[in-house]
C-alpha cells in the first residue's frame, strides 16, 4: 500500500477522533450549563425579592391612604365642630384640608396599581418556582443521559485511538510529520484523490505534466494550488 494510502486511512481515522472530541465538547458543554437550572435558580431569586418589594410597596400605600384619612376625618371635624371662630385659623385648615384631600386623592388611586403589581410579581414568583422545580427534575434525568454518553464517547476515543497509534506504524517519520502539519490547516483534509486530473481538495485541475510525475514518484506529491497531498488509484 503507497504511504498516500495508509495517510488517506489515518485521515479517516483522524477524522473520527475529531467527531470524538467534538461531541465530547458538546457533552462537557451541556453538563456544565446544567439545563439552565443555576441561571432559573438567580432568575427565581430576583422575582422573590421584587415579590417582597412590591408587597410592602403595596402595605406601605395603603397604610399611607389611612393616615391621610384619618388626617381629613380629623380635618374636617375641626371645620365643622364650630368650635373655632378665629377666621384666619379656620382658613388655615381649609387649606390643610384641601391638601390632605388631594394627597390621599393620589395615594387612593396608587392602590390599586401597587396590588395588581404585587399580584402579577406574585404569580410571576409562582411560575418560576414550578418552572424550576420541574427543570430541576428533567435535568436529573438529562445528565444521567449525558454522563452515559460522555463515557461512551471517551471509550470510543481511547479504542479509535489505538486504531491511530497502529495506523502511524508503517508510515515514514518524516511523511507523517508532513501529513500531522497539513492536517489542522487544511482543516482536517490533508490528504485527497485525485479524480480526472481534478484535485478533490481545491477543485483545481492539475497540469498533465504533474500527473505523470505523481504517477512515477516514490514520495509523496502535493497539489500545486493548495498543498495537499494528493492520491492517484
Ligand atoms: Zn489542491
């Protein structure tokens, strides 16, 4: 078998591993998210925190509404008691009064959005909780898959990569130090047939004189557009 056989076999080889080490990549990348449950636990944190905001938001209006309530209610007894007959005093309290009234006309009307604000944070808080309760669940599942694969993976790499170590055995040193640089930059492809004078690498067609010389050569030939090394059957 020429060397640019046994290379086009170990790139085949090599092509495996780098599936191999692309799925296990992916593995590794999956088990490390998590399912998204670190990111849904913080997501889960800050709605109960907002939940908790909004409600005191919620009682502390409210409360304010009484107070000013009961201020007017004070107010207005006063005004109406006719117990003060000072006109600059009563005035005074008109004035207080016509204050009070708007204040707590304003704080009225935020009730009701201050509620349905607390209301919606509530049951966003509730949705997360079982969003994550139920994430947590399939990610258990999940990563058993995923540990399962992630060893099936490994043990296919470790096999492939005893088929590799025997491949390299025949092959000259210096032939296979040319195929182990081309290979990364040629993007796993270093070594290609060559098909009716056309180089399955770059598509270039090569000169008539190449392929004769490629036919005659003891070594290796490269491709003299893109450098590959190139296989005639
Ligand atoms: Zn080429």
């Amino acid at each position: 078998m020429s060397t640019a056989r046994s290379l086009l076999d170990l790139q085949e080889t090599d092509q495996q591993l780098a599936m191999c080490r692309r799925a296990y990549r992916q593995l590794k990348e999956e088990l490390e998210a998590e399912g998204g449950v670190p990111d849904l636990t913080s997501r889960l944190e800050r709605a109960h925190h907002r939940q908790l905001e909004l409600k005191v938001e919620a009682a502390r209006t409210e409360s304010e509404a009484a107070t000013l309530g009961e201020r007017v209610k004070q107010l207005e007894e006063r005004l109406y008691s006719g117990a003060i007959t000072n006109v600059r005093e009563l005035t005074a309290i008109e004035t207080e009064h016509n204050s009070a009234r708007r204040e707590l006309a304003r704080v009225d009307e935020a009730i009701g959005p201050a509620k349905v604000a607390a209301e919606e944070a509530e049951s966003e808080h509730e949705r997360l909780k079982a969003e994550l309760e139920s994430r947590k669940s399939e990610w258990t599942q999940r990563r058993k898959e995923l540990n399962q694969e992630r060893s099936r993976v490994s043990a296919e790499y470790k096999k492939v990569g005893a088929v590799r170590e025997s491949a390299t055995a025949g092959i000259p040193a210096p032939d296979l130090e040319t195929y182990n640089a081309l290979l990364p930059r040629m993007n796993g492809l270093a070594v290609v047939r060559v098909d009716r004078g056309v180089c399955q690498g770059c598509r270039v067609r090569l000169p008539i004189g190449e392929i004769s010389r490629m036919q005659s050569a003891t070594g290796l030939v490269n491709c003299s557009s893109c450098g590959r090394i190139l296989l005639t059957e």
